[in-house]
C-alpha cells in the first residue's frame, strides 16, 4: 500500500475517532470551496451524484485533495467538469466548485503497485459470471466471462461507462492481465483497496520526427476522407497541435492524437477514459484543471472516431458546407465549440500553411 494510501485511512480512522491529524500527506493539495452563500457541497463515496453522501462542506472550506479522477460531468459555480477530487480522507468532491490558488492536483493512480489482487463478488448463484469486455463499455458484445469468486489479478484501471452491481455504481473498469476489462462495480478488494496505476496503452506508432509524423498522419487522413469527408489537411492539422507531434502524455500513454474527452461513456471505439491535465478557457480567461480523455487500443481508432465525431455530430454539420476550404472548415468547427481556445481555427490555418498540409486534401 503507497504512503499516500495509508495517510487517507489513518486520517479516515482519526476523523471518525474524533482526532485532528496534520500536516497533509507529500504531494497534497489544497483548495478552496467556491458556491453561493449558504449553499453546501456534497462529499461523496464515489465521483458521480450516484454515490452515498458523506458528509457537506460549506463556501470558503479548504480541502485537502491528494488527485483527482474522472467522474460524472457536472456545472458549478467554478467550472463545468467532469474531473472529481479525491480528498485525503477518501471522499470525492466535483471540481466544479473547487478554486485552485495555483496548479491543482495531478490525476490518480499515477504511481502504485502494479498488479493488485482482487475477487468477483456478486450474490452466489450456480453459473454466476460478470462480462468480461474489450473496452469499458457494454455499447460491445462481451469477449469473456469471469466466474463467481474467481481471484482476480487487476494490472491498471480506465474510467468508463458506470455500471450498478454489488460494489456499488463505479465508473472504473478493472484490466486483468489478458487486456480484457470488467466493471469495477463486479469487484470486491481486500481491506483498503490498494492505488491501482491508470492504463498506459501507447504503442510509439507515429514517427517521431516532424516530417515522418506528418507523412504518416496524412495518409491515414486520406484514408478516411473517404468515409467521414474530413479534409485531410485539417485533421493533419489538429493532429499535430493536439498531440503535440505525438508527444503529449495524452497520446503516449493512449494513441489519442486529438484530446476527445470522455462524457459518460468513451465510446464503441475507445478503449476507456483517464484523466489529464488540461486548459480550458471561457470568456473570463483560461485556467488549468483535469477532464476525462478518452485512450486509444491504437492510433486507428484515434483517429477513427474523431473523423466519426465530426462527421456524424449535428454541431459539426455547418463545416460540412466547406468541404475544399479547409480554412473556413477550420473556422465552422470553432464556431461549433470544438475547442474553448479562441485562437484555434487561426492556429490550424498557420499549421497547414507552414507545412503546406493542403497538398493532403488533393485526390489520392
């Protein structure tokens, strides 16, 4: 069990004894409550409103937050987001209300054991099994079942879609050594349930010069162009500022190239959730925070479902009207809210034409 994991019950154990314990675990943050006057925010067992409340924290309350996780998106007086924070006493609180003084908390399970030990645990019944699936979804058919009381050995954890069952409503789905994954609702640990690590799923496709990468980048876009009638230029573009040339944490821990968050559920294509730090902006300024992004078996998929996302999303439909003008395309796609940046389309424009990405969008 990591230090951090034994500080939250020791404090957990202390608060219900009625023991103050200071000071705050390493790598501990804190964050002030930000809602209207007299109006309490929920503390509660899980990151979603699914779950038991603890107990209420009032405006001005400081809180002290170890990480956060992705969890049921939510408005509040701060921000509208789906980023959760993990308190040191084990409880989650929606960032939604919370204001950072400086950088907030870095995401969960980012460092821990790397296989942890766990069980199936439903109500005991002849031929009970939970589904085992390729991604941490039921949009699929599963591939596999896990029996009653089998030992499990549990290697990282995504976030997914939530699922009801004996542990509770979980959005966290459970990787066993195989790749398959299964609701973590299915799942008893032991005592303290250990600091399972988020799935690392990169697979170093892309070249990681900037000539390769765009090669590489722009073939697959022709490939889809087809399919999704996306100009290749642009989704060239977009790979390259939003991955950072293949080299944000996003993209190699899971081949996602354009930074789609998770709302709900990743998807038939993706192969879960994780949270990132990011930056979002709204007409008051930019700030940083964490959103749920979804992560990627491989790079394909990535980019199979962001050419899907636009091209089936009715918000998109508008930039559809451009198909041989990847400039305005870029310029209807901001206007559709792809991006709170209020420079994007204009940085999308600048990236293709310094690369003279338009040759892509020519007939293959």
């Amino acid at each position: 069990m990591s230090t951090a994991r034994r500080w939250m019950l020791a404090l957990g154990m202390a608060a219900l004894l009625g023991v103050v314990v200071d000071p705050l675990p390493a790598g501990a943050s804190t964050g002030t409550v930000e809602v209207r006057s007299g109006v309490n925010v929920n503390v509660r067992s899980g990151p979603s409103t699914s779950y038991q409340i603890l107990r209420t924290v009032s405006a001005g309350s400081t809180l002290p937050v170890l990480c956060q996780v992705p969890g049921q998106n939510i408005a509040g007086s701060v921000r509208t987001t789906s980023a959760w924070d993990q308190l040191v006493d084990g409880g989650y609180v929606t960032d939604a209300y919370v204001a950072w003084s400086g950088p907030g908390p870095g995401p969960c399970g980012v460092a821990g054991p790397a296989i942890a030990a766990a069980v199936i645990s439903f109500p005991a019944r002849s031929g009970a099994t939970v589904n085992e699936r390729a991604n941490a979804t039921t949009l699929l058919a599963a591939i596999g079942e896990v029996p009653y009381e089998r030992p499990l050995s549990v290697t990282c954890q995504l976030g997914g879609e939530a699922e009801s069952g004996p542990a509770g409503t979980s959005m966290l789905w459970d990787r066993l050594p195989s790749g398959s994954l299964v609701s973590d609702a299915y799942v008893a640990w032991p005592a303290a349930r250990p600091v399972v690590p988020w799935c690392s799923l990169g697979t170093g496709e892309a070249p990681s010069d900037h000539l390769g990468f765009i090669d590489w980048a722009g073939r697959v876009a022709r490939q889809l162009r087809g399919t999704y009638h996306v100009p290749p230029s642009v989704t060239v573009a977009q790979a390259i500022l939003e991955s950072g040339w293949g080299g944000s944490p996003l993209t190699q821990d899971g081949n996602s190239f354009f930074g789609m968050k998770c709302f709900g559920t990743p998807g038939p294509l993706a192969a879960g959730c994780r949270p990132y730090p990011t930056q979002e902006c709204e007409d008051s300024g930019c700030y940083s925070t964490s959103a749920s992004f979804r992560v990627y078996a491989n790079a394909a998929a990535s980019f199979i479902d962001h050419a899907n996302a636009l091209w089936t999303l009715p918000r998109y439909r508008a930039a559809f009207d451009h198909p041989t003008n990847p400039d305005q395309f870029a310029v209807e796609l901001q206007r559709a809210g792809y991006a709170t940046s209020p420079t994007y389309a204009q940085t999308l424009s600048e990236i293709m034409a310094q690369f003279d990405l338009y040759r892509y969008d020519s007939a293959a």
